[in-house]
C-alpha cells in the first residue's frame, strides 16, 4: 500500500503517519521529493482499510499495490534510484560504461585491459574471478589472487570494479576488493545468496536468469531491497528461446518495460545477449536508445587467446570504435556516456 502525502506535509503529519505504521507492526518505506512525499507500507496490506489512512492529517490519498514485488516497484518510489560511487552516477541523466575480460587471467593482461577500456571511457571494470561454467572442464577462475588482481587494476586506472559472487559463503571476501557485487543468471534465484548480498549492504548488479519473467527479475531484487539495501541495478543479459544463431535473445523490450515498472537503474549485456562481437556494437546502440542506463561489455586485449567467452569479446581498438557511436546515440536520445577522467602517466 501506498500513502501519498499531500503537496508540503508537514513533518509531523508525515511523523503521525510513519508511527502509525509501525504501531500496527508495519514498516515503511520514505520517499521524499521536492514537493511530495510518498510512504510505503511494507507487510500484509491486506487488513488495512485505505478510507481510514485516508482521515490522517496530511494525506492526500491511499493505493493499494498490487504486484508481488513493492520496494522495487514505481508506485513505492517514483524517481529513478541513482547510486553514486565515486563520483559516477549510475541511473542518472548519464550512461555508464562497465567494460573488461571475461576472467582475470594474469596481471599483465587484466592492467593491460584495463588501462584500454579507461582509455576509450569506461568508468568501471569487470572482470571474474569465480566463474561459474556450464562444463566443469572449463576455466574456473583464479580465485582470490584474481580479486586482488582487480582491486589493484581498478586502482592504478582510477576505475570502480563489478566482479561476481557465486555463492554466500563469499560475499564477505569479495566485499572487500569489489565496488560492486554481480549476480549472474544462473543466481539470479540463489535465495541464499540474494539475503547475503542485501545483507552486505554493498551495491549489487543482478542480472536476469536465462529462462526468468521480468517479474520473477523484479521480485529476486525485492530480496535484496528487503535488507534495507537499495543500490541494486537490474541487467538484461539475453533470454534463452529457440533462436541458436545467437549465443541468447536479447530482449531489448525488457529494458523500456523495466524502466516503467521499476525505479532502479536497467543495465544491459550485449556480450552474452548476443556471443558474437560482431554484433555487441549493433546491440549496444539498441540498448541505449531504449533507455538503458548502462551497458556491461566484455573487452580482451587478446580475444583469440582468451580462456573464456573470447568469441564475443571486443578488442580494445573495436571497444574505442563503438564508445564513439554510443555517445552519438546518447546524445540522440537527450542523454551523455559517463566518460572518465584519462589516466595520468
């Protein structure tokens, strides 16, 4: 349920409200704008007659919400959620660009990539060190030592750094290298891990699971917003169907879509959209102009040689290339590519 406050409520009558909520054993969610205020109630709303908040001193009217998922949804917060870190703005009037290899492999080849993607303007670097792979016969990562590898790449190119988390028992130790923690499809319903990362109170990349509804992408959020965390960016990665040219289906009518259902920044993955680096440019300029507030891109300074996903990887010159033609795409669509600062030698 949500209570709209009349325009400038005053602070006691937004005070009688919010005690009121939590005397019948509610919690409630503020969300205050310039002129309005918004408070949602969180827990069974069933009981609860909307004609008796509406007699409260202040309130203008009551909705009921009826989607499964309510912290995520619009009707509980209007504006868009922009998490800033750093400096950079994520879900704002700008694009943010999130670019690196699949895996960390050396500490030549991740400071090499690194150094590239901050260069053609990148403003985060992602990278994996646990990889979760289809077959158990395949690169599994390197662990902590391709965390500490990350950190410092990010560091010495004054990047913020996405890397996944695969299970909860880790969320503490990549917490501590990463400025931001990846869920990957194959955890987006990981119960277990979705708690432990809302818990950490880290900011929390989600991406859709290959088979999953936009709801089912919107209610594994509300777990984590459930913690109190609200930095959660939601990413389309690409849906399984029964196209196989393409590695998945990039959905791109989920990126509009989940701009009207929720308020969190919609981040999209045209690498694993799409597998095939010929096509991640085309992928990416779609992505934009349906209003996408990033894009995460994988990026090898040798595609040919590299352990996992080398197929759909950029190289650096190709990445440089296409960062030029999203900015003319943004600027199409009243918005502007989040460009770093160049590193000083």
């Amino acid at each position: 349920m949500v209570i709209v406050m009349r325009p400038f409520a005053t602070k006691k009558e937004v005070g009688a409200v919010l005690a009121r909520i939590e005397e019948l054993g509610y919690r409630a969610h503020l969300s205050q704008g310039v002129e309005r205020t918004i408070i949602g109630v969180i827990g069974d709303e069933r009981p609860l007659d909307p004609a008796a908040w509406e007699m409260l001193e202040g309130v203008e009217n009551v909705v009921r919400i009826l989607k499964p998922y309510k912290l995520t949804s619009r009707e509980f917060h209007p504006e868009n959620t922009v998490i800033t870190l750093n400096g950079v703005a994520i879900g704002g009037d700008s694009i943010v660009v999130m670019a690196g290899p699949c895996s960390v492999e050396s500490r030549a080849q991740i400071h090499e990539i690194a150094h590239m993607v901050k260069a053609a303007g990148a403003t985060i670097l992602r990278g994996g060190a646990f990889k979760p792979r289809t077959s158990p016969y395949s690169f599994q990562g390197m662990g902590e030592p391709g965390l500490q590898l990350l950190r410092e790449a990010a560091d010495a190119t004054g990047l913020l750094m996405v890397t996944e988390v695969v299970s909860p028992m880790e969320v503490p130790l990549v917490a501590q290298y990463a400025d931001i923690l990846q869920l990957g499809t194959r955890n987006m319903q990981n119960y277990s891990l979705l708690h432990a990362v809302g818990e950490a109170h880290k900011p929390v990349l989600l991406k859709r699971g290959m088979s999953s509804t936009i709801e089912e992408l919107l209610m594994a959020a509300e777990y984590i917003l459930s913690h109190g965390n609200y930095r959660v960016m939601v990413c389309e990665r690409g849906i399984r169907t029964f196209e196989t040219y393409t590695r998945n289906t990039l959905d791109i009518n989920a990126v509009p879509a989940l701009k009207q259902l929720t308020h969190l920044p919609v981040i999209v993955d045209p690498s694993h959209a799409t597998g095939k680096r010929e096509l991640v440019d085309a992928a990416s300029r779609a992505a934009i102009a349906a209003g996408a507030d990033g894009l995460i891109i994988e990026v090898h300074n040798h595609p040919e040689r590299a352990l996992s996903d080398g197929a759909q990887s950029l190289t650096g010159e190709q990445f440089a290339a296409m960062v030029k033609r999203l900015a003319r795409v943004a600027e199409a669509v009243d918005r502007r590519l989040a460009v770093g600062e160049p590193v000083v030698a």
